[in-house]
C-alpha cells in the first residue's frame, strides 16, 4: 500500500488506538514509504490534525518502543506530509473523489460507526475506487447477521473479498499464533485437547475501565455486541479449531469458519437462550480510589437502550471434538481488575489414592492476552508433608510483538496478507450464533443484574480462579 486513508480520523477510535497503531508500525521500520492522511466530519485545521498526530504517535518514540533510527525519521516525515480533510463519506460521489486525489494503491479505513461505513460503502461506485484498493472494516461488521450479510455484498461488489479487511484488533498475530503454537507444536496438549479430558472453556475480557467517554458507541453496543460478538467468538474458534495443514489465510481461516458454523448458544439451537446467558450493569463505586458513577447516570447515556455493561454467554460447539463442553465468554467494564485471558479447565481425575490430603483442584491452563502469558496450575506433593497436595503455578511469558494489536493488523492489511482479519462469512456466523441470546435480553426474558463499580461482577457470578 501506498497510502492510508483513514475515515472518521476525529473520532476517539482514531486517536486512542488507531493512530498509536500507525505510530508504532512506521517507527518499527516495518511501514516504509507510506503516506498518511485523515479526512473526518469535523472541520479541523491542519494544526489540529498536526496536534492529534503529535500526540497519538508520542508513545511510538518512547524507550521501549523498538523505534529504530530510521523508522524514527520516516516517522517525522510521515506527519509532515500528513493532511485532513473535512469530509461527507456519505454523500454520493464524494468520497470517490476524495480518494481520486491521493496517490493509491490505498487502504481505506472506516473507523467509523457501522451505519456510516455501510452508507458510505453503498454510494461509493467501484470505478472510483484506484487500482488495488484495500478496505478495511472496523468492528462490529453490521449490527445483525443480515445487516452483515448486506454489508458482505456491498463490499462484494467493490473489491474482492482478499482485498476486504474486517479488522478485530484482539486477534493481534502474537494471540493468534501464540495459541496455534502451544497446541499443535506440543504433543503433550493436543491429545487431550477435546471434551473427553476438558471440562469447559473460558474466555474472559474483564476492564477495569468505564465508560471513559464512549457513550455514543458504547450505549448502542452493550457488552454483548462490543466484545462476545466479536472478540470471544474468534478467540473461542481458535482454541477450539482443528490443526491446519498449515498458518496460510485460507487454511487457518476455514479452521475458524468451521467452528463457528458448530456453534450456538447453548447446549442445540432449542436451547432457550435465556438459560445460556446472563447479563449486568455497573452502580456507582470505585476503582483504585477514583469515584465511578452509576452508568446510568454516565454523560451520554439513555436508559431506554437496557444496555449491559457485563455480559456473559455460554456456546457450545456440537461436534466431535467438543461435544457437551460450555465454552463461557464473558466481558465486562468497571470490574476490580483488568483481566484477560483463556481458561481451559481440565476434568479431575478418575480416582484419587486413599491417603492423599489437602486440596484436589482441577487442573487449569491460562492463557493471558496482553500481557501474552502461560500459566498452568497443578496438585503436586509438599512441601512439608509428602501426603499433602499443595496448588502450584508454572508460568511463562509467551512471544508478543512490540507493535501495539492495531499495528500487527495494519501491517497485515499493508502487506496484503488477510490472515488476521475475519472472513465474511465467519462475520455473519458470529451474529447468527448470539443473535438469540440478544432477542432474550430486548424481551426482557433474561434479567438485568447489577453489581458495584470495581467489584468482581454480581455475587453470583463466578469464574474459574475468582
């Protein structure tokens, strides 16, 4: 790729996320010869757009950041050359001919609302996309499996489908072939990779963060749309996919499709959502000592909208493999600490000689996103008494990338390499898969529970290791 575009550049994503992304990639040296420019519905002027770049990229210059020297220096003139523009992406013709003045092949970014990216998808005419153009889609990919499905053929009729980035900055190539590498390279691990030796299967993404401004998006979303949907779902068809032959997009992409086709809330597809799911919303406390308000009485929020702030469902994948095994996804804000990662709990033992004392726990497999880390917990003998089972930890940091997860998926999307971004149809799946559980929480068939702003969920939730 030549040039990034990036639609909705005044937009908090942009600035928290994307753009240290960007920063990141450039200074690495990973990212040479691109161009950069934004164009937004804010009117801004060039100081401002300078003054986001300046900030955004701060963090991609400091100790620790594996700049190199002449990625430093392609960085400054990246931002030097860098525009914006005021821009409406959904008026017809408009944002073709803004792209007709930049020098392409170009990867256009949408970190824009998902109502806005598909108006502004359905004006725009393939014959004013430049030769090779790439696009990219911010997550959620629709707000339903048909507006999905619509998206999809919107796209279709644009560019091909290896040319489509739908961008989930939780697969980062380090999650992903960190939890490939672990299964298939160990012998250990895959044999008792299945329903016969593993109870369940958690997936946690537990924040300590509120809402921190993000109301316009997050009110609309909920817990449930903004992580399981998206996030949990693909990490779940990762540590559940059969082996690939090997880690080219179309292998490792159809491994994950075929989970997910597998997949439904529940134990069938007659399971009554409302018993496989649960939901919640956080009252006023504290975290760390900061004052949290109730969310209901966060700026920006409308109580109309029933919207969870802590989600938690419960998918089972009906085949072989994982048959009658719960893979449990839960997400949640303003909880006591941040925690993410994947917990494969394995089944006791059949049979415990007579003599042994002390705790017999299950056997527990971590596996931390960001910090990537390996954590396996074990009964072993002692110390002190040889006949005393005592609960150990062996632990391990796995491989990760300097770059930020938005700079693992950019470097992807330049490189033209599809593989850590979500097919089409593995898109609509998810939406199929929690789509019932969604109608159960609108009908008001599953409750809304609550629990306090920095506490560990509602006291009746529990996770493994809580």
């Amino acid at each position: 790729m030549k040039t990034l575009v990036i639609l909705g550049a005044s937009g908090d994503l942009t600035g928290r996320l994307l753009l240290p992304g960007v920063g990141r990639l450039i200074s690495s040296g990973r990212a040479a010869g691109l161009a950069l420019v934004g164009a937004g519905s804010d009117d801004w002027s060039p100081e401002q757009w300078q003054e986001r770049l300046t900030g955004s990229f701060a963090d991609a210059l400091a100790p620790g950041g594996q700049s190199t020297a002449g990625g430093i220096k392609e960085l400054a003139s990246v931002q030097k050359n860098s525009h914006y523009q005021q821009l409406d992406v959904t008026a017809p013709g408009a944002l073709g001919a803004f792209l007709a003045t930049v020098e392409g092949p170009v990867a256009v970014y949408f970190a824009l609302p998902p109502a806005i990216s598909q108006k502004a998808c359905e004006v725009l005419k393939k014959q004013e996309l430049p030769a090779g153009t790439r696009l990219v889609m911010e997550k959620p990919f629709g707000s339903s499996a048909e507006s999905a499905h619509a998206l999809n053929e919107t796209l279709a009729s644009l560019v091909a489908e290896d040319h489509i980035h739908r961008v989930d900055h939780f697969l980062g190539k380090s999650t992903v072939l960190n939890i490939m590498g672990l299964r298939f390279a160990n012998r250990l691990l895959e044999p008792l990779w299945n329903g016969e030796h593993i109870a369940k299967v958690e997936i946690i993404f537990d924040e300590d963060l509120a809402l921190e401004n993000r109301a316009r998006y997050y009110d609309q979303a909920g817990a449930g749309r903004d992580m399981i949907q998206s996030h949990l779902l693909q990490i779940m068809a990762i540590v559940a996919m059969e082996p690939p032959a090997t880690l080219g997009e179309t292998d490792v992409r159809s491994s994950i499709a075929a989970v997910l086709r597998a997949s439904t809330v529940g134990r069938t597809a007659d399971t009554d959502p409302g018993t496989a799911s649960r939901r919640a919303r956080y009252t006023s406390g504290a975290i760390e000592g900061r004052p949290v308000p109730d969310y209901l009485s966060e700026e920006g929020v409308d109580p109309v909208n029933d919207t969870e702030t802590l989600a938690e469902v419960e998918v089972f994948v009906n085949n072989w493999r994982w048959a009658g095994v719960p893979f449990i996804l839960r997400s949640g804000k303003a909880l006591g600490r941040t925690r993410k990662e994947a917990v494969i709990t394995y089944k006791p033992v059949p049979h415990l000689p007579v003599g042994f004392t002390g705790t017999d726990s299950p056997t527990r497999l971590h596996i931390g996103f960001g910090p990537e880390t390996l954590t396996l917990d074990l009964d072993v003998n002692g110390p002190g008494d040889l006949f005393t089972l005592d609960r150990v930890q062996l632990e391990t940091d796995l491989a990760s990338d300097p770059l930020l997860p938005y700079g693992e998926v950019l470097e992807g999307v330049l490189n033209g390499d599809p593989l850590l971004s979500v097919r089409g149809d593995t898109a609509e799946e998810c939406w199929r898969i929690v789509e019932p559980a969604f109608a159960a929480w609108k009908s008001g068939a599953v409750p809304m529970e609550e629990y306090a702003a920095g506490s560990t969920g509602p006291a009746n939730w529990t996770t493994s290791n809580d």
